[in-house]
C-alpha cells in the first residue's frame, strides 16, 4: 500500500525541490503510533523547510508539516487506540522529524493530544501551531492580569495566521483590540475578526528615541519583533504584558530597561514547540471555548498538497492572510 506524500529533495548543488510523491508505510519513521493524516496547514517553518530549509532541516529527503490532524490506525501505547482522533503540532515534527504533508504520519504518543470535544480535524487544522500559539499567548496575558475592561489590546502582524486567531479569540472574551497590519486591504477582514481598531504598521513601526510614549496598551500579542516590538514596549500602560510569538520584523531588540523600570511592564515570552502535555491540553480547550467557529471559518484558506509548493513561498514574502487548511486526502 503506498500513499500520498509531500517530499523535499536536495541536489548535489544545495539546491532543494518539492513534490508530490508515493511512498509506502515501510519508509515512514519507526515511532509509537501511526495517524491517517486528515488536514495539514502551512505555518512560516512550513515555508522554510519546504524550500530553504532554513537550517531546521537535517535530513533529505524530507516530509515537512510541523501540524497534523486526523486519526489513529495503530498504536503500541494504551494511551491511543485505532479510531481516537487527535493533534499534532510542534515537537520539531515537520523540521527534524517527517511531519503532516502526508496521508500517514508515524510519531511518538508523547507528541499527540486528543483532539477537543467539539472541534473537528479540520477546524483544528484551522487553528494548527499559529492558532495555539495564539491562545498560549492570551493566556499568559490573563495570567499577567489582562481582564476585559483595561484597555485597548494591540495585535501586532494581525492579518498572519497568530495574529489573526489572536484577533478573534481576544475581541470574543471582551477586549477591545487594535490590529496592526501592513495591508490597507486587510482592514475589513480584521474588522470581522472583531477588531475595534486598525493601525497602519507605519504609524508604529518606526523607532523613537524617547523610551517611554503615551500609556496606551493594556496588553499586546507581538508576532513582529524587531523594531515594532521596541517600539511598542514604551507604550504599554502600567504593569501590562506583551506576550512575544514571532520575529517577522527581525530578532534584534534594539531598546532600553526603562519601560520595565519605571512602568513594570512585562515581555513574556511564549514558546509553541516544546510545551508541556498539560498546557496544550487546557491551550486546545480553551481553543475550543473561546475561539468562535463562524471567525475560525472566516479565516480559511483551502489547499490540497500539490498547493504546497507555491504556498510555501508565499507565507514566506508574507501574503497569506489567515488560515491555510490543507487537505492531504485531495
């Protein structure tokens, strides 16, 4: 029996190529457990190990997709039985391991979570490592003291797929937020995320040599970085958080201690890949009880594998705009 896989090659050159190909269940990883994968979804490592590599690839050839969704056929841990349906996302899978652009998948139980009640492969897909990072995100927030009421929360990068889920996951619990976006286009589709507020990148992507502006944030989701970031560190209000997801705008942090000194403020750091089971548990209900399914929908973009190629520029130049939702049965 031999099924659908999306393989990247590597030439004598360097040079790396990616397509559809068949392969058996023989060549998958020795590991745990095997998943019928159902849906996939492109993230920015996707983009990285379909073409460069970015240096997360160690071996060729190679199945990226660091997300996967579907169901167990075999399992040689009690925790897993033929027909659960469960989540991968994270654990290198996809980069150091064959990942989820495939109709099968083999990996370790320790890396899988049931999938939520109440949430189908697709709309976990829909979610995939963005989505969850996201809700890392929020939580660490409200762990930090943000509640509805103290202000406007800003959602930098909001028309990506993190900035998005961020977007609709905080204007459902109550916040008021502001998104930032690059894309005078995406205004509307942030507004109907929920998005009070759209700021242009340029009005805050600029440095300041004064390291402490108006008080103005009571939190913020930074998927950008960079600049951005620095700049938005002297704005927050007192004692607010800024939960860091991403580097789109680069991974230096050119700023001073002062908005930590004399405001409290808090940069928290938020890590997807190697998050403990119980987090990701409670992340992914969360997920599913406060992420409204009509924005999720909202955010999809579909894709079958041989999509994937020309998807994994795209997310690379930064002209995806929410959700893809990969369906690798297509």
């Amino acid at each position: 029996m031999t099924f659908n896989a999306l393989i990247v090659e590597k030439n004598d050159e360097g040079k790396t190529s990616a397509s559809v190909q068949q392969i058996s269940e023989a060549q998958l990883p020795e590991a745990d457990v095997t998943v019928a994968v159902e849906y996939s979804t492109v993230n920015y490592k996707d983009g990285l190990c379909i073409g460069p590599g970015g240096g997360l690839v160690r071996n060729y050839p190679h199945i990226p997709g660091i997300d996967f969704a579907g169901t167990v056929e075999t399992s040689s841990d009690e925790r897993y039985k033929p027909g659960d349906k469960v989540v991968l996302t994270g654990w290198r899978v996809g980069e150091a391991h064959w990942g989820g652009y495939a109709q099968k998948a083999r990996v370790k139980a320790d890396w899988l979570v049931p999938l939520p009640e109440g949430l189908t492969t697709r709309q976990a897909m829909a979610v995939g490592t963005a989505g969850f990072t996201a809700m890392l995100a929020v939580m660490a927030l409200e762990d930090h003291g943000l509640k509805p009421g103290n202000g406007p929360v800003l959602v930098t990068g909001a028309a990506g797929g993190v900035g998005s889920v961020a977007t609709a996951i905080l204007a459902n619990l109550g916040h008021e937020v502001a998104a930032v976006t690059g894309r005078p286009e995406a205004a509307d589709y942030l507004k109907s995320l929920g998005a009070t507020q759209i700021v242009p990148r340029e009005d805050i992507n600029e440095t300041t040599k004064r390291p402490l502006e108006s008080e103005t944030w009571a939190g913020c989701v930074d998927a950008v970085g960079g600049d951005m970031l620095a700049r938005v560190l002297g704005q927050m209000k007192y004692g607010a958080s800024v939960a860091a997801v991403g580097l789109a705008g680069g991974a230096q942090l050119n700023t001073t201690v002062i908005p930590f000194l004399l405001r409290g403020v808090n940069l928290l750091g938020i890590d997807s890949v190697m998050q403990p089971y119980g987090n990701r548990v409670k992340a992914w209900q969360r997920i599913a009880q406060d992420l409204p399914m009509d924005k999720l929908e909202a955010m999809i973009q579909p894709a079958t594998m041989n999509d994937l190629p020309q998807l994994g520029r795209d997310i690379l130049k930064g002209q995806v705009k929410g959700r893809v939702v990969v369906d690798v049965n297509a």
